[in-house]
C-alpha cells in the first residue's frame, strides 16, 4: 500500500470486520464510533452491508419482537456505564444473536483489570459473551465480542483524525503536581520530561494504550515499518509506548515499507490553534458554525435555503442539517480537499466554480457575476436547485459546501475573526518592545462586560467586531503562550504581572457573570450549562484555575533547544510575526542542507533496530536521522502528518509540496 489514496482508505478498511456482521442486523453505535464512521460514508454504509436499522447506543432504545440480532460498536471499555447500556438494550428487547464491537482491544481490558501477564485467547471478551448470553436469557443464544480499531475518520486527502481521541490533551504542570502529590517525596518528577507511562493515572494510560494499538492496526494495514519521532512530554511517551508494543514489534520485522512519525505536543504550539491568521476557509468554516451534535470534525450547515420552508425562529428543526462531510460525490470530495489546502480567495472562487459549474450541467437559469464572491451570490446559485429534485439529489454535496461557505460569510462571529487578527497583530508588534505585564495590560481595556456604557445601542449585544469572552480567552491563551517572547522585566516585574493578573480575573469574572447565555467554552470552564447556575464565586474560581494554567502554558518550550521560539521580531523592514511551530518542524525535516534538530527524538529501538535499519551508529553524537528516514521512504511522496487544525493542513501541504518539487529536480 504506498500511495497517498490506499493509505487514506484505511479508516475504511477498519470497517470492513463491522460491515460483515451487520447483515439483518440493528446496529447500535454510541457518538464517538459515528462520527468516525461519518466520515467514510455514514449510516449508509451500514445500511447498504445489510443493516436493518442504526440507533443511538443509549439506555433508552431497544428493538421489537422481529428484530433477533444486534451489533454493538462502541469506542469505550466493556465496563461500567457501558455495559450497563449494553445490558439496558438487551433486556428490553427480544434478541438471539449479539455481536459486540470494542475500539480497546483486548490487551487494554486486561491492563484495566489488573492483569500484567499474557494470557492465552481472550478471557475478558469470551466472559463478556456469557454474560450477553444470560442477559437474552438462553445460553444456547449466539454472542460475538471482538476488538475492531474503528477510531480514525478520513478528512481528506491530506488528513485523517482519530476523533475518539479528541479529549486526549498533553500534560500540563497542574498535571505533574497532581502526580507527584501521590508519590513519596524522593520520587517525586522534576519535570514533565522525567514523567513516565507508568506513572500515569490508569485511565490516562489505558486512552495512550488504546490509541497506540489503533497506530499499530493502521501500520499493519498499510504494512509499515515506521521510525518514531517526538517533540513534548506526551508525545514521548505515546512514541515510547509504540516502540515498546508487542505487536508492533513483530509487525516492523516484516512490514516492507518505510515511514517516518512525528508525534508532536499541541501545547507547543498553542498559539496557532486559538490565533485568527489562519488565511483558509475550512478553518473559518469550522470555528463559525456551530457543531453537530455528538461531533468534534464537523458542523451543522443550515439547508433551509434548499427548501420553501419559510424561515421563523422555531424553523431550524424543521429540515435535518447538512454537513462538510461528503464521501458520495467526486466533484465534493474535490471541492472539500481546495477548501482545506487553499488560501481563502482561491476557495472562494474554487466553490462558486463548482457552483455554476453544477447549475450549467442542469441547464438550469443561471446569472453569471465575476468579481468579488458574496453570500448572497453562493446563495442566489442554490436557490436554484431547489426546482429540480434531480439535479438536488444529483449536486447536493457541492450544495451543502456552498451553503457552509456562504453561512460563514455572513456569520456576525466572522467580524470578531477580523477584530481579534487585529488585536493580534497589534500585540505581535507589542511583544518585540515591551515586557510581559506591559503587553497583557493591553487585554484589560478590552474586557467590559455586555450591554456596558460603551456597548453597542441596542444594550443586548457587543458590537459584532467587538470581542465576547470566548474571543478574550482565546487572546489570553495567546499572549500567554508568547510570553516568552516579550522583552525581560526589571526588577518587580513579577509582582506586576501577579498584580495584573488579579485584575484581569476580576474583570474576566464579571464579563462572564453579566452573560446571559453560557457559550460551550464557558459551560466547558466554569462546569454550569446556564447562566442561572453560575454564582461569581464560582466564576472566580474558574477563571483563577485558567490562569494557572496560562502560566503553565507560557513555559511548555523551555526544555527545547533549537525550536524555542514561534516569533520572529520586527527588522524595521518587515513586522514581528508568528512562526508555526509545525512549519519549523517540517522545515529540518526536509531542508537537506540543516544540521539534525536536538528537540526532535528518535523514539524508535534501540540498538538492534538502528542496525536493521541501517542509520548512524554514531549514537554519542546524534541520533537517527530523521531526513535520511524520510528521504528512505517509499512514501515519501504521500508523506502525511496527522494533525487536527485546517491550518496546519495548509502549511504541511505547502511545505511538502515544496520540497517534493525540489527533489524532483535534483
């Protein structure tokens, strides 16, 4: 499997076990399952397997008297709420025939049962398969239980994501202190580069596990022999986990081709994730629109704007959403992978080509205007469709990518978007001059409260450019995590900066407890889903507990010796500007003439690999290199970084493509 297309079928391929089970079957499947099936073709691929019906894995559903068989998929352990649902299900209905599909294989459930030794067959699974049968009531009955990793979903092209995973966040220093107050004083860690994957919490340990052994499947499939890399703490460890894991050991003495994996800690570079310079509209696409529901990949697109369903405040429920996954159509699946790697203009244009490209194949009445794409115009192209039910059915995922493009067009969150790059770019030029405290005062006048003195005339809501409290965490994250950067204080600055910071909770704290409407990211912060349930206690408390955490954030670099910094100061010539954490990386990766990065660890073996693979023996003064690794490769060409943000999918893409042009002339 060496080209770019086998390797991103693979999250497909991981299906394959679940499809030829479901034949006649009610498929329950619980939302992180779903959603990375989602992404490769949805409930119709179930149904067109032979699945009777797919139902949410909740307590709360069940099957009648005619429907015998049903197949669980869920990401989870076969333990506690779990199994209770399972069992829930079961109970209230009339099955005979039960499969079981688990994303924790059955290594992982015996970790999470105390058991280190290996055991022969699958003891924990041939329990559950009892169990199941007593639960239908007739242990003649059939049940099935095995290990299937459906845990990845391909994006596109450049990208797959394991969103099971999503809430697998790398260490932070709250993280280290919490570990070293259950250990004895003399085994206490230093940092988080000394921690270890033993002395993880258990459920921390069984999330790396399991996703390590979802890596291993993918590589087995792809038959890949990798070289593991590492860049932050958790990466490390997830690397050295991979490394260490049985299977994969055996699988890399075979596997015939050769790849290169980076792991890379997103807290090295957090400003790029919460930053507003991304220049790519899938990226405005996914922060503006809301999510769908169960889903952290994609968002609700509104379809109204297909139908003669008139639009009231109760007419969002009416017509099921749309979505930005869309498998079906080539011309989507195109359009989607310009609107992930493009600039934002050049998609632009790209999706009302394809708009009135779709429209003059219908020989529908279409309006050609050139010039500058407005949402009314995108908008103008769909209404289109509505007359012709074929042509809907025939064009609908270019449809719906239109709509999203033109729902975030006109999006009033948009305007704060442009705000926030501004104030960006101003504390950019700020950082080069001033210490810390003088450029994080700069966020103090920004934080009033809603329907203040200076709010806009209607009382009820800021401005649209004007900055919520969402928008004004995302700027502290920001700063905090360029703290760095900023010029050294004098002496006192560190009680200036404690100072500052009492008055930025303060002032945070009311802009939250003056809200009448929690955003998700508040609910997230403050643990209440109403505004009614947040006191300002509370709210102080929240926003005391984030700050600790910025202060964390602000030193996640300082064990790196070559990539510490993501800022480039002004020369007079040229402003300050951010520099990806991941375009740096990518750039020793491919440059042939850059020394080898200290900070980027081989993770791989030891002696006995490095003698297979045939790298540097001279271990005292470098480790393996990971340039040769790549250049190695018979996939380089498809090389792939797995990552979760649009923007750095641009940046790989941009990069790779630029060093494979130059390889290709040598």
């Amino acid at each position: 499997m060496s080209t770019a297309e086998d390797f991103t079928q693979l999250p497909l391929l991981m299906w394959e076990k679940v499809f030829a089970k479901v034949k006649k079957a009610v498929v329950f499947m619980d939302d992180r399952c779903a959603e990375a099936l989602h992404w490769s073709g949805g409930a119709a691929a179930l149904l067109q397997a032979g699945a009777r019906n797919v139902k949410q894995f909740s307590s709360f559903e069940a099957c009648g008297e005619n429907e015998p068989k049903a197949v669980f998929v869920v990401s989870t352990l076969l333990k506690g709420r779990t199994v209770d649902i399972i069992k829930d299900i079961i109970l209230l209905s009339h099955f005979q025939y039960c499969v079981v599909f688990t994303a924790v294989p059955h290594s992982v459930h015996l970790f999470a049962n105390n058991v280190s030794t290996e055991m022969e067959g699958f003891p924990v699974f041939e329990q559950f398969e009892e169990k199941l049968c007593e639960w239908m009531g007739n242990m003649n009955y059939t049940a099935e239980v095995m290990h299937s990793p459906v845990v990845f979903a391909h994006v596109s092209q450049q990208l797959i994501v394991a969103s099971p995973f999503a809430h697998l966040f790398p260490l932070l220093p709250a993280d280290l202190e919490s570990i070293n107050a259950k250990r004895p004083e003399k085994k206490r860690f230093g940092t988080l580069n000394d921690l270890d994957g033993h002395s993880l919490p258990v459920e921390l340990q069984i999330e790396i596990k399991s996703l390590v052994s979802a890596l291993n499947s993918m590589f087995e499939a792809a038959g890949m022999r990798e070289e593991s890399f590492a860049v932050g703490p958790m990466s490390r460890i997830i690397a050295g986990e991979l490394a260490n894991h049985n299977q994969a050991k055996n699988r890399r003495k075979t596997a015939p081709n050769k790849a290169s994996i980076i792991f890379i800690d997103r807290t090295m570079d957090l400003t790029g994730a919460v930053g507003h310079h991304g220049d790519n509209l899938a990226e405005k696409i996914l922060t503006v629109l809301d999510p769908l529901p169960g889903h952290v990949t994609d968002v609700q697109v509104d379809m109204l704007e297909l139908t003669s369903v008139q639009r009231t405040p109760h007419s969002q429920n009416t017509v099921a959403p749309g979505c930005l996954a869309q498998n079906q159509s080539s011309s989507a699946r195109l359009l989607w992978e310009t609107m992930l790697t493009s600039k934002h203009k050049e998609a632009l244009m790209e999706v009302r080509r394809h708009l009135v490209e779709a429209a003059t194949k219908e020989k529908l009445p279409i309006k050609m205007s050139m010039g500058r794409v407005t949402p009314d115009q995108l908008c103008s192209y769909v209404k289109l469709f509505r007359s012709s039910w074929e042509a809907l059915e025939s064009h609908c995922g270019v449809l719906q990518l239109g709509l999203a493009t033109a729902q975030t067009l006109r999006h009033p969150n948009l305007a704060r978007w442009d705000s926030c790059l501004g104030f960006e770019r101003l504390l950019l030029q700020a950082l080069g001059d001033s210490d810390f405290p003088a450029v994080l005062r700069q966020l103090l006048p920004l934080m009033k409260p809603r329907g203040g003195e200076d709010s806009s005339s209607s009382g009820s809501r800021l401005g649209q450019d004007e900055c919520g409290p969402d928008e004004l965490i995302l700027l502290l994250i920001y700063l905090y995590t360029l703290a760095e950067e900023a010029q050294d204080s004098a002496d006192g600055g560190e009680e200036e900066l404690e100072k500052l910071e009492r008055e930025l909770i303060g002032a945070l704290t009311l802009v939250i407890t003056q809200e009448t409407e929690l955003s998700p990211l508040l609910q997230s912060l403050t643990g209440c889903a109403a505004a009614e349930e947040l006191t300002t206690e509370r709210a102080h408390s929240a926003v005391g507990k984030m700050f600790e955490t910025l202060r964390g954030l602000s030193h996640m670099r300082d064990h790196l010796k070559q990539l510490r910094s993501v800022y480039t100061a002004s020369d007079g010539v040229h402003q300050a500007s951010y520099r990806p954490f991941l375009r740096q990386i990518l750039e020793e990766v491919f440059h042939p003439d850059r020394p080898e990065c200290p900070d980027i660890e081989h993770m791989s073996g030891g002696l006995t690999d490095l003698l297979k693979t045939g790298f540097s023996m001279f271990m005292k003064v470098r480790r393996c290199d990971l340039k040769v690794c790549l250049c190695c490769t018979n996939l380089f060409r498809n090389y792939r970084v797995v990552v979760f943000f649009p923007s750095p999918v641009f940046s790989t893409t941009e990069i790779t493509n630029k060093w494979v042009e130059i390889d290709k002339n040598k």
